[in-house]
C-alpha cells in the first residue's frame, strides 16, 4: 500500500514534477540568491530548533492571532512537556538571542534565517501546512534609518530575483501612546457596528480591536471605511520617526505605498510595518512582510533592546519567478558531461572526470556505458552546459572535442588543458 504524502505538504525534488515550482534547482539558486544579497547587507546566519516550548509562541505571537488560536503544530513530548512546531521565525532567534546571552558580544546584531515552518491551515495554493521562510532579525538599532535598511533588503532579494510588479505596502502602528489614542476613538466608531461586525471582528473587538483592521469580510471593510485613521493618532515622535523611513526610502528611489489598513498579523508589531505583494501570485499575494517590534525581547525576558525584521515565504518567491517567467536561469545543469565510448577511453574519462571535479568543476559522467545515442539524451535531459565524447582515437590523440549544447559551437582542447580551460572560462562569468 503507498502511503500519500500529508495534505498541504509537497517535496522539492531534481526531477522533473507537475509542478514546476517544486524543481529543486529553483530553490537551490533562489536560496543561494538570497544568501548572497543578505551577506552584502552584513547579515550572519543563525540557525535554531524547528521545535520550541509552546509557551513561546504563546507569549510572543500573542493568544489573539490566528496562528496561536488555531494553527499550531503542538504535541506533548513523552516528558509531559507542551511542545510546538515553529509557525514563525522571530520567536525562536529572539529566544536564542536570550539564551546565548548574545547581547554580551556588542549591542547590534543582524541575523538571518531559513527553514520550514509550520502551521495548520487550509491548503490552497500558496498555502501549505509546512512552508518555507528566510528572515532577518535585527537587534539593538532603532532608527528609522535601520527600519528603511531591512525593507531596501527584502526589496532588492526580490530585484535580484528578477521580480517584477512589486508593491512595497508601508504603515506606521506608532509607539504605545499613540496606539492607546486610536484604540479608544476606533472602539468609539465601532461601537455602533459591534452586531453588524463578522464572527471574528466581534470577538477581536473585545481581545485585540486593532485587528479588526485585517479583516478581509467585504461588510467589515464597508463599515472600516468610516473609521478613525491610525495615521491621524501618531504621536509627535512617532509621526517624525515614519516621515524618516519614508524619506530614507525616497533617498534610494525605493517605490512605496502608505496603506493605513496594514497591521500584520502578529501581535508584537509596533511602529514600522510593511508588506511587499506580488500582483502575480492571485489570491495569497503577500510575499513577505516585516517591521520593527521594540519590546519582545524584554517580553520575553531578554534586554529592553529595540528589534525589527521580516519573512518572506520562499514558495511564493519560487512561484512568482515561474508566473513571470524569470525563473529560466535556475535551471542549470553540469558544466560537462562526458561520454566515454570502449574500455580505454573509460578510464580516462573517469581519471579526468576525478580530476575536473577536485578543481571545483561540476561535471558527470555517464557511468553505466550506454551507447551514444542515450548517453546524449541524457546530456540533454541534465541540461549540460558543454558535452564531450572520448574513443580510442581521442585517447590516443590525447584531444577532446567539446560542444557547446546551447548552439552546437565546437571547440577541439588538449585533455591535459580541460581543466585550466573550464576554470578560465569559469572565472571569466
Ligand atoms: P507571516 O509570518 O504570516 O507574516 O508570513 C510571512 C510570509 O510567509 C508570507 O508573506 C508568505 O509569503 C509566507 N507564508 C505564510 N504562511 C504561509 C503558508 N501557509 N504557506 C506558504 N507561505 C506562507
């Protein structure tokens, strides 16, 4: 009997799939992509449990959000303990960052994360029970000047990409101060409507209102439409620290929209908050989204240091590439295959394939000792970049002829120059 794989759940795989977004080769290069761009904004890697105490998630994410209410992958381990499979990435570098005591080490860290994440949803298309995320975290610099640098960050890994039609969201929630004001004169409008409201904004009404600003309900944002802006309630200081990221933004030229609905999901927000959208990606359009939460880290017992970030889901990057057709690129096979015909020029396929490799050139081999013709449809199939075939004549010639299966160009090399000439060729990409 085959075992199905579970609901919402998909592998990423070096065959080909029905899916295209689920070629391994595509992820490869987009997380490699990524890391590039995060390691030139200065940004370490952190890596930490895919596992953590429910508790954590619970404080941090807030009891109020979907994700804690009814999303979460929580199972009691054999000790008795509440444990949760992480539905979210800050959570768990912000209780790193207190466990390893990383504050002793200076008061300004970047962090960057990948990994799976898990939460309990209704599969649909870009939306899983296990996705993927990279974010950053930064502790230790509140400025508005920090909050521009982390969106300038999300906005060019989606540039690299070769993204296209982005929309880069931006709000300000204001400090606490501010959120109080809205608050009471929100409450006050939307006390009129509490019967009228959706199931959901009725219950937020009385646990989390601000949230209510979320709501996708068509008569909830008919009656939204009358309410109180957060932007009318920004305290002084709030309103100079928004005006600032905005400038810092018009500095670099990057493109943004004020939308005075965005709050995010999540619980921990305060000032900064953006969102970047795909026009691409249909219904789920959210590709990633951040901002800046002062506050979580001494929440959860850390040190009152001011902390910003954000995620981006990597299967909505994949599959944005793949509806604009910018994801051709990925898509690279070995840079030589090569095809040995008889025993002798076996041998030294195989002696010069050892040799290739060691020098950090990708290249294969067909193994099995096909005849010419599956052996390059094999080629074929890999994408290879350059073929070779080797007979007794080009052992004994001791000269190769490498083509070029992009346009048939052939070029005839000394097999004890290949190497040199692969990683000249090499260097000059
Ligand atoms: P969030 O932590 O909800 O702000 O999510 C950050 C990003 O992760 C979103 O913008 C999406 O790109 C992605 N994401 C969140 N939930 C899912 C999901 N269930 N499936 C796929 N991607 C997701």
């Amino acid at each position: 009997m085959k075992i199905a794989i579970p609901s919402g759940l998909f592998d990423i795989v070096p065959t080909k799939t029905k899916q295209p977004w689920q070629q391994i080769e595509l992820w490869q290069y987009v997380e490699a992509s990524i890391r590039s761009v995060a390691e030139a904004f200065a940004y370490r890697e952190i890596r930490v449990p895919i596992f953590e105490r429910t508790e954590l998630f619970q404080r941090s994410v807030g009891e109020e959000t979907d994700i804690v209410s009814k999303e979460m992958y929580t199972f009691e381990d054999r000790g008795g303990r509440s444990m949760t499979l992480r539905p979210e990435g800050t959570a768990s570098v912000m209780r790193s960052f207190i466990t390893n005591a990383m504050q002793n080490e200076g008061s300004h860290h970047r962090l960057f994360y990948f990994g799976p994440m898990f939460r309990y949803e209704r599969p649909q298309a870009g939306r899983y029970r296990q996705h993927h995320q990279f974010g950053v975290e930064v502790v230790g610099a509140g400025t508005a000047a920090q909050d521009a640098e982390i969106i300038d960050l999300l906005y060019t890994i989606y540039k690299q990409l070769g993204l296209k039609n982005l929309r880069v969201c931006l709000n300000s929630l204001g400090d606490s101060e501010s959120r109080a004001n809205f608050r009471a004169a929100f409450c006050d409008y939307l006390n009129k409507y509490v019967s009228d409201l959706s199931d959901d904004s009725q219950r937020r009404f009385e646990t989390n209102p601000l949230r209510i600003l979320d709501s996708k309900d068509a008569n909830d944002q008919k009656i939204l439409e009358e309410a109180p802006k957060l932007q009318q309630f920004l305290s002084r200081d709030a309103s100079a620290h928004f005006d600032a990221v905005q400038s810092h933004l018009d500095w670099i030229e990057l493109p943004y929209t004020v939308t005075d609905r965005l709050v995010r999901g999540l619980d921990y927000y305060n000032q900064t908050v953006f969102e970047v959208v795909s026009e691409d990606l249909g219904a789920q359009n959210s590709l990633g989204g951040g901002g800046r939460y002062d506050g979580l880290l001494k929440m959860l017992g850390g040190p009152d240091l001011p902390t910003a970030g954000f995620a981006t889901g990597l299967e909505r990057v994949v599959q944005a590439m793949i509806n604009q057709g910018v994801a051709e690129i990925a898509a690279r096979g070995p840079e030589l295959f090569l095809i040995a015909l008889g025993e002798e020029a076996h041998e030294t396929a195989f002696r010069l394939l050892h040799r290739l490799r060691n020098e950090g050139i990708a290249c294969q081999m067909e193994l099995s000792k096909r005849k010419l013709k599956p052996a390059m449809q094999m080629a074929n199939q890999l994408k290879a970049e350059f073929v070779t075939v080797l007979g007794s004549d080009e052992v004994k010639k001791q000269e190769v002829e490498l083509k070029r299966m992009a346009d048939g160009e052939k070029a005839v090399i000394r097999i004890e120059e290949l190497v040199q000439h692969f990683k000249r060729s090499k260097s000059h990409v």
